[in-house]
C-alpha cells in the first residue's frame, strides 16, 4: 500500500462527511417526509437512493476531469450549484402551492381529505433524486486527482470511502432529522405540513443559490 493511501482515504472521509451537513443535503428530504408522513425506513431509503444519485455524478464528473481538465468540470460545478438551487426553490414553490391548493380545497367543501390533491409520493421521491444529482460535489475532484497515480485498488477504495461517507452522514442526519419532527403533533401538522415543507425547501434553494453552496 502506498503511504499516501491512509491520508487520501481520511481526506475523502472528511470531505464525504463535511459536504453532506450543508442544508441542501437532508433538510429537504426530512421536511418531504413528515409532510407525508414517510416511515423510517422510507425516508432512509430515498436518502440512500438521492444519496447514490449525488455521488455518482461527483464522482463521473471527477472521472471526466482527469480526461478533459478541471477548468471545464470546476466551471460546471459552479453553475451546477445554482441549477440546484433554483431547482429547489421550484420544487419547494411547487409543493408549497400543492399544500395550498389542498387547504383551499377543504374550506371551499368544507370537510378535510388527508391526501387530496397531493402529489405523487413516487413522483415527489424521484424530483429529489433529479435535485441531487443536479448537484455534484466538486470538492472531491482534487482527492480524486491525488488518487490517480496510486494503483487501480487503492484509487477504487479512496473512491469509495468517499461515496459510503457521504451516503452514511445523508441517510443518518435525514432519518435523525424525520425522527425530531414527530415531537412536533397536532392537527395543523396535517393541515400545513406540504405548504410548510413547500417553504423551508425553498428557503433552502435560496441559501444556496446565493452562498453557492
């Protein structure tokens, strides 16, 4: 094993986990989740899934930059991160409007439908996965590059550490997250929770279309 090895394999842990506590990562997907009423295990694995959609363009993106350079990828990831962040804030708009539009609906008949006129879980489920991986992680292209020159195994299992680090930190802070908010009861819960989901998923596209992050 090369001495460089350890050190890389920490680097991408760090980065792996570091990356994934900014606010895009799983506030969406837990806010998504109490509004619907996902279980754990639910929410866990549409973590694990949009989890698996963000590194794997990070990585390819990592892969295509050692062939065409990293000007062209970092430029990519730049404007990526804001694709991102309108996305969010179309799809938070969108759901927000969704909730609403389930609110007017039971004042203008006046009797309550738990599930009128939302959206589809499915549908819902792969918006986020699509959000995702609209949005790369360029930072791990220089551990990336630092691994290249190492052998095949080692660059794989650097790689690696990466990907299971960050998918780890999404799964385990959204399904942390979901849990909280069943301290958070009531009727209202029910009643505003997509509009309230709608609107802290748009918050967040806009923290990062203006901190780029």
């Amino acid at each position: 094993m090369s001495a460089l090895a350890p050190t890389l394999a920490l680097a991408a842990g760090t980065v792996g986990v570091l990356h994934t506590l900014a606010p895009d990562h799983w506030p969406p997907i837990a806010a998504v989740s109490r509004a619907r009423n996902w279980n754990q295990r639910r929410t866990a694995r549409i973590a694990l899934v949009c989890g698996i959609g963000h590194v794997s363009v990070s990585v390819a993106l990592g892969m295509i930059a050692l062939v065409s350079g990293t000007a062209i990828v970092e430029s990519f990831g730049a404007q990526s991160a804001s694709v991102a962040g309108v996305l969010l804030i179309g799809f938070g708009v969108a759901y927000a409007l969704w909730g609403m539009r389930h609110l007017v609906h039971e004042k203008l008949h006046g009797h309550h439908h738990a599930h009128a006129h939302r959206p589809d879980s499915r549908k819902t489920a792969w918006v986020l996965f699509a959000i995702y991986c609209a949005d790369p992680c360029i930072a791990v292209i220089p551990i990336i590059f630092a691994a290249a020159p190492l052998s095949i195994a080692e660059t794989v299992a650097i790689v690696a550490i990466y990907e299971l680090a960050t998918i780890a930190t999404m799964v385990g802070l959204t399904t942390a997250a979901r849990a909280g908010t069943r301290l958070v009861q009531g009727r209202w819960v029910e009643r505003y929770g997509d509009s309230a989901a709608g609107a802290l998923i748009a918050v967040t596209g806009v923290s990062v279309a203006l901190l780029g992050i």
